[in-house]
C-alpha cells in the first residue's frame, strides 16, 4: 500500500510517500525559515497561510518524482497533533479532503511518534526493544519502546526543552533564527571551559531533565560584561557541552537501567554534531548501538508521518480512526501526550 504523508505542525511543509512493500518511494520539504526569520520566532498565522500555498505543489512534486499517479494512493497520513493549531488543520484539513476524493482511509499521526520511528527509515534500522531520546522543538523524552504503539515514558523536561534552550541561548548570542544550529556552528570556533556552566539535573539520580536553569546562567555571563566575538563562541561552545553532556549521560543510563543495547535519536536536535559524538563515544565503551534518522529526516518532514502511519495500519491500530471517517469528522490535538497513544 502506498501512503502518503503530510506533516504541517509548525514552521515546515513535508510530504512524502512511502510504500509498503518497496519504502520511501519520494518525499520533499519546503521551510518557512526565511519568513520567519525577521520576526526572529514562528508566527503562527503566517505558518498556516504559508502551509495552505505549499500543499498541493508538493503532493504534485512526490507524485511526479516517484512516477506514481494520484489514483495508486492507498492511504492519507497528516500530523494530528502536537503542534500549532492553525497549522495542524490545514495539514488535516488537506489530507481529510484528499482521502475523501480518493476513496482512501485518512491516518491521523502523532507528531512524536513519527520522530520516534523515523531511524527505522535507514538501511540498518533498530530492532525492537530500545530506549529513544526525543529531543524535538519544545519536546525533551526518554522512552523505552517495546513495539509500534507501546512506548513508556521514563523521563522529560520539568521546564525547558532542550531545542528551547539553544534557541533562546541563541537569542541571547545575538544570533539569527533558528537559533540551534546558529549556535552549534558558533561553537565550533569557541573553546569549552573558558566559562563554567551548571550540567543541570545530572546527577538528580532520575532521568528528567531541566534547562531553564542553564539557560538563565548563560543570561547571567551576557549581563555581566560586554562580549567579544571570542567570548560568544567560547559560551556557546560550553553551552553546547553542558546540554549534550546531560542529555548523553541520562540516554545511557535509561539503557542501563533497562539493559537495552540499542538507543535510537530522533528530533532537530539529534541533527547536532557534539551530541551524536557524544553518544557514539559513550555508547561504545557501554556497548550500545545508537541509531540516528538521516540527517535530511531530523527535522519535520512527511516521511516520517508516512511510515509511522503504515506501521501503525499494518499493526491494525487505526480501528477509532476509521470509525471517525465514517461519521464525517476529525479533530486536531495541539497538546497530546504521546504515553496516551
């Protein structure tokens, strides 16, 4: 069965189409970075109206590119939920009204669990059971997940997330939207040390996590005194190993505590460079294998939202979601936690 998968939750349009039987046959992202990157945030408005302009090219483009017509899809994915609400709904709205023309089931996805199963998308991919750290846009979670659809909860942000906490450091640098990247590439010229920044919570004896604290002591540095250019990169590159030394540490001992030897990375963050390091290089002297999404598929995009749809449709576990298509309605969920799956 081929699906098609339509993610809309913030600031990127993805769809992609996926199959069943051969994988992911197309799938292309457009970025509304440039747009927002004036008003230094997303704006939630502008997301929505930009999402709407954006659809019906792309499917056009994956169809194209994949050889595939409209007529072949099986199925409708589109990110449910969480997310912004505007933005949400017009992903849902497009794809509840292109699987009603087509006669096709409509897949409502949770954006997490997308993130969640997208390394099983590489040429390797994890086998199941393993510990996932989630580290996606206001989403910091350690889960262990025994199967499509059975995922526990073992430890999350109090506060801040960490994607939240390199944007907002970023913003204190000076530096452009997005922030995360802008900072990682900053640190790169910076020296770690120079500066002292807390490891907040590692050593808390649970695995949650806090980063407002860490954020707020970066504050302290910049009210302090004027910086040189050499001292933003020196503070950035402290952040950026404050931040990964946690949420490393805390990845690796959820494997210990459940005596897992793989750990699967998903989400923006899991794109930064120090992090994967880190996890290689510990995961090593531990014996853990960790696995990663390709770069291209760290960020939002349909891929992941196609897959995650069909694993959950080949598993049966859209029964609630049929049922709803037959009484003509659906519903978006900008706040779900993804325990309730």
């Amino acid at each position: 069965m081929i699906v098609v998968g339509i993610e809309t939750s913030c600031d990127e349009t993805g769809i992609a189409l996926y199959d069943t039987a051969r994988g992911l046959l197309a799938h292309a992202i457009h970025s509304q970075v440039a747009m927002h990157e004036e008003y230094g945030g997303v704006v939630p408005e502008l997301a929505s109206r930009d999402h709407i302009k954006r659809l019906a090219p792309l499917l056009a483009h994956v169809l194209a590119e994949a050889g595939i017509a409209k007529e072949a899809i099986g199925a409708v994915a589109y990110t449910a939920g969480p997310g912004l609400a505007g933005a949400l709904l017009t992903g849902a709205s497009f794809a509840e009204g292109l699987a009603w023309s087509l006669g096709v089931p409509a897949l409502p996805v949770h954006h997490l669990e997308g993130h969640l199963l997208s390394p099983l998308l590489a040429d390797d991919p994890a086998q199941f059971p393993f510990i996932a750290l989630l580290v996606s846009g206001g989403h910091t979670q350690i889960m262990c997940v025994e199967q499509v659809g059975a995922y526990e909860l073992m430890g999350e942000s109090l506060d801040d997330a960490a994607g939240e906490a390199f944007d907002k450091t970023a913003q204190l640098l000076g530096l452009g939207y997005p922030g995360g990247p802008a900072l990682a590439k900053l640190a790169e010229a910076g020296v770690a040390g120079r500066f002292k920044l807390p490891r907040p919570m590692l050593t808390s004896g649970d695995l949650n996590f806090s980063f407002s604290g860490l954020k707020t002591a970066v504050l302290t540095v910049v009210r302090a005194r004027p910086l040189s250019a050499q001292d933003k990169a020196d503070l950035a590159a402290e952040f950026q190993e404050a931040a990964t030394e946690v949420l490393a540490t805390k990845a690796l001992a959820a494997c210990r505590q459940r005596r897992l030897s793989t750990l699967v990375v998903a989400g923006g963050v899991g794109a930064n460079r120090r992090l994967r390091q880190r996890l290689d290089e510990a995961g090593k002297r531990q014996g853990v294998r960790v696995c990663y999404p390709e770069m291209a598929l760290c960020t939002d995009n349909g891929a992941m939202i196609a897959f995650a749809a069909a694993q959950r449709w080949l598993a049966g576990g859209y029964d609630a979601a049929r049922e709803q298509q037959r009484a003509g309605g659906f519903a978006v969920r900008p706040r779900w936690p993804l325990q309730e799956l």
